[in-house]
C-alpha cells in the first residue's frame, strides 16, 4: 500500500496525540512478566514488534518467527536458553536472517547455553535447548549493539548465580542499558555497575508490582520534525510523557531547542510549540540515539540546514543499512549527502523536489521520518503498512492534526 500526501499544513492545534507505551520498555517488561509472573504491566505498546514478543513468550510452538523484530530475537534468544525442558526454534525474515547474532550467542555459550545455528553461522535462525545455566561470568563486545547487553541481563535475576557481565570496548546506546539496569531496579533487583563491569544479583520471586509504562519517545520525533516544519506558534500536545525519562530518545526535546521547538512539561504530557529558529548547521553526536537519526536528518532536509551526525554504525545492521538508505531516498529528493560507516553529513539546501516517490526498505523508520516533508512538499510513501511494526496508529495521527493523506 502506498500513501500519497499532499503539501499540508498544522490545523488543528489543540489536538492531542496519545502515543502508546514505550516499545523499548514494554518488550523489556514482558521478559520480566514471564520471568516474573505476579508483574503487572500497564500503556503496554501496541507495536508489531511488541505483539510478536507476547506471542513468542506465550504460545508453546516449537517454531517462533519474529519477522523483522530485532529486539524480539535477541531478547527470546537468551530467554529461551533458561527455559529447561523445552526445545525452540527461533527465525525471521530473510533481512533478519542478515542481521549478526554471534556475539550474543557466544556469551550464552560462555555461560553454558545450547544453542546451534541453522542455517549460515553467526546469523539466525538458532536451535535453542532451554537448559540450567551454571556459569555467571561472561565478556561482551559493547560496541555493536546494546540490545545483546539488555538480553542477558533481563535473565540474570533467574541465574542461580546471578551474573558478572565485563563490557570490552566503546559502549553503544548506553540509556538502553541503565533502562534494563532501572527496570530491573524496580522489580526488586540489585545491580550494580562500575568501571564497565554490570553485576545483577539472583532473585527466585518478586512481591506482587504494578509498572506504568511510559509513551514512546522515538515514536514522539515525528512530531517534533513536524512542528520545526511548521509555521510560528504551532503548538501540539503529545501524551503520555515525564520529564525524568528511562528512554535515551528524550533526548529530542533538547536537540530539538536548536530546531526552535520549545518542550513545557504538563502533568502528564509535553506540550510542543515552535518558536524562531537560529540554527544554520547541525552537529551531533548520536551513539546514545541513533534511532531518531533519521528524524532529525530528515528535518534538516526540509529547513535547508546542514548536518553532520556521528556515532551511527549500528544503523548498517537495523531493518535495512539506514544510512544508504537515507542518501539513496534524500538524493531522489535533490539532497547532497555523504556517508561513512558511522556518520551521515547532509549539505544545506531548501530546493526539495516534489512528488517524489519514497521506498521504505521494510524500514518504519523511514517511512515515519519522511512523512512531515509533507509540510513542505506533496510527497509519496512506498509500502505504508511498515509503520505498524513500532507505531500502528501513525497515519491516522497525522491525519488528526491537518495531513491530507489518500
């Protein structure tokens, strides 16, 4: 399905946006509910990804096919490894079957786990037979993905000898981290964390706990991309949000100052309003956010303003190689742009082609980031139906507030 988007415009103002759970927190959470059966989990994310993950924890298949859902696969890979008596396959998509799982599989080995590859070494799909895991030391590479990090320690409560895990290297989307560490603080369980060494201590049960999921910033950066692309004075109300957040994308409302998108935290809510804009060039560092890259590229693109954002390298092994994607499709749009391995430079201009027609890759994240170009220009979006992976309700949201999309 493809959607076409006229050159639109922010009309209606007083529109409040209710964004779901926090998809990083929730699919979290629901390790630690099957865990942890007595936890109660609520705004629980109503993703593709998060629905895959309940299925995956709650059927009895022999065979779970998570799709495109990264972090469902390694999540379930190490939670299945301390499920005794049971035998899984674990598969996905052809890309996800292209997305490198070694490290994380080498750490369970370390720690005893049974895990073989099925098909070519290092990437999915994995045989895993759920067994006791006796060993509680392991060494991690921590500059490819946090999400291998994440996986071993939302098991490490029900080690029987907890779990000493060493990081070698730079680390990677470390918020992700410290909000496993939080997450599990919050249930009950003692951590510790020093000198690049994580300690998670053993727990048989927790007392009966009730957790309120948070709404997804990575979700809210679309609407922060569209209110720096709108006229003064826009405002926008996004719910549910704190201004004290486990999620390392909240960082968006300090980045997006430079945009002149001003952020009032309300009770339960943020509040965006667009104020004058002094930024000519941007320059970050994004190794601690690099999935709201393509948002903010995206919104210097519709302001003419130059970027050039570092610390991207995990983007070459998402959904699709982000980076590649986003010159192929900015260039179509009349964008010069260079990449790296690691960075994306984009060189200011104001000229946007319309109409052009944007491929998506399997990637929501593409089609979500150019969207608010509408704002600009008519543009058109090539397999539309990927949204519902991280955010299911995206078009009829934008619609809410003023996009004239057929």
């Amino acid at each position: 399905m493809n959607i076409k988007i006229q050159k639109s415009k922010i009309v209606n103002p007083n529109s409040v946006i209710q964004i779901t759970g926090s998809k990083s927190e929730s699919n979290r959470l629901l390790i630690l509910k099957a865990l942890y059966p007595e936890l109660q989990i609520e705004n629980l994310s109503n993703s593709d990804d998060t629905k895959l993950m309940r299925s995956a924890l709650y059927n009895l298949s022999d065979v779970n096919d998570v799709n495109h859902a990264g972090t469902a696969m390694r999540f379930l890979t190490a939670y299945f490894s301390i499920q005794k008596n049971r035998e899984v396959i674990i598969t996905g998509s052809p890309r996800m079957k292209e997305r490198p799982i070694k490290i994380l599989v080498e750490a369970l080995h370390d720690l005893g786990a049974q895990i073989d590859y099925l098909e070519k070494k290092g990437f999915p799909p994995l045989k895993i037979k759920g067994g006791e895991l006796n060993n509680n030391k392991v060494i991690l590479k921590a500059n490819v993905s946090s999400q291998y990090i994440s996986a071993l320690l939302l098991i490490a409560p029900k080690l029987k000898n907890g779990l000493e895990l060493s990081l070698e290297g730079e680390i990677v989307s470390m918020p992700y981290i410290k909000m496993t560490l939080e997450l599990l603080r919050k249930i009950g369980v003692k951590t510790s964390f020093e000198n690049n060494i994580i300690s998670v201590e053993y727990k048989s049960k927790i007392e009966n706990h009730k957790l309120v999921i948070e709404s997804d910033w990575s979700s809210a950066s679309y609407f922060y991309s569209c209110i720096a692309l709108s006229d003064l004075n826009t405002e926008l109300v996004l719910s549910s949000f704190k201004n004290k957040s486990l999620q390392g994308d909240a960082v968006l409302a300090e980045i997006y100052k430079e945009f002149g998108v001003e952020t009032t935290f309300l009770k339960n809510s943020i509040l965006l309003k667009k104020r004058k804009r002094t930024l000519s060039a941007l320059n970050l560092d994004l190794v601690n956010s690099p999935d709201i890259a393509q948002t903010i590229v995206i919104t210097c693109l519709g302001l003419g303003v130059a970027c050039n954002l570092t610390g991207l390298h995990t983007l070459k092994i998402k959904e699709t190689d982000r980076l590649l994607a986003l010159k192929t499709e900015i260039e179509k749009l009349g964008g010069k742009v260079k990449i790296t391995n690691h960075s994306i430079q984009l060189f200011g201009s104001e000229a946007i082609n319309p109409n052009i027609k944007i491929s998506t890759y399997n990637d929501h994240r593409m089609a979500m980031a150019f969207a608010p170009l509408a704002l600009k220009t008519s543009i058109e979006i090539k397999d539309a139906k990927v949204i519902s992976k991280s955010y299911p309700n995206y078009w009829n949201d934008l619609k809410a507030i003023g996009f004239k999309i057929t």
